[in-house]
C-alpha cells in the first residue's frame, strides 16, 4: 500500500495504480466514495522547479477540492529512469522525503481513469503530456 497525504492507495501488481473507488480510504470521510482524481503533472525534465510546483498545487488542490476529489502530484517520468534526475532526487533526499512516497507517470493509469470520467489534469510548467 501506498500512503499518500489524503488517502491510502493499494497498489495493483506490476506497481501500477489500479485507482477505483474501493481502493481509496480518505482521512476526511471513510465512507466516501472516490469521484474524480485531479492529477498535477510537471515537465518530463523532472526538474526541481517543476517538481516543487507539482507537489505544492497538488496540495493547495487536496485543501480545497471536496471530499469526493484525490489530488495527487505526479512525477513525468517512470520511476526506473529517476536515477537520472541527481539535483531532484538530492533535494528529495535532503529534505528527508522517501523516493517511495512519490508516484511516477507509469504507476498511474490516465486512459484507464479518463476513461471512467474520473480524471482532471493539470501541467505545471509544460504544455503536453510526455509519452
């Protein structure tokens, strides 16, 4: 499982978020049912200034959305390839915030929750979705 700061993910085999409503557990209210997952995305650079603006909007989300909405900032890149981002991965370390706790773009599956109506985006210092 995967603590996120609204809610508890179960991860679905192949470390991939199969996020459903019976998979969500928020904090506000057990017994809500996941309406609409509003995703912040940065840059494919995985920059730190794209990073910090993900995590903060998502957070600024998570405090004003409704109970029925999971904010989630997203990392733009898969996690195999995060290695390679040293001054992200550094200021991470620093700040003492686990490489665990963070969900990458090939652990969350867009089409599966566009396709239930469930999805909302944001890009944060970019214009289009890396592929």
């Amino acid at each position: 499982m995967l603590c996120h700061s609204a809610c508890v993910i179960q991860l679905t085999s192949s470390h991939h978020l199969g996020i459903s409503s019976s998979h969500i557990i928020t904090r506000r209210n057990r017994s809500k049912r996941l309406e609409k997952v509003h995703v912040v995305i940065g840059h494919k650079s995985c920059d730190l200034d794209s990073l910090i603006s993900a995590f903060t909007y998502a957070y600024f989300l998570d405090k004003v959305s409704p109970p029925g909405v999971l904010c989630l900032p997203v990392l733009n890149v898969p996690r195999t390839e995060f290695n390679y981002f040293t001054e992200t991965r550094f200021i991470l370390e620093e700040l003492n915030i686990s490489e665990s706790f963070h969900i990458f773009r090939d652990e969350i599956n867009l089409h599966q929750l566009n396709d239930e109506g469930k999805l909302s985006v944001t890009l944060v210092g970019s214009n289009v979705l890396a592929r």
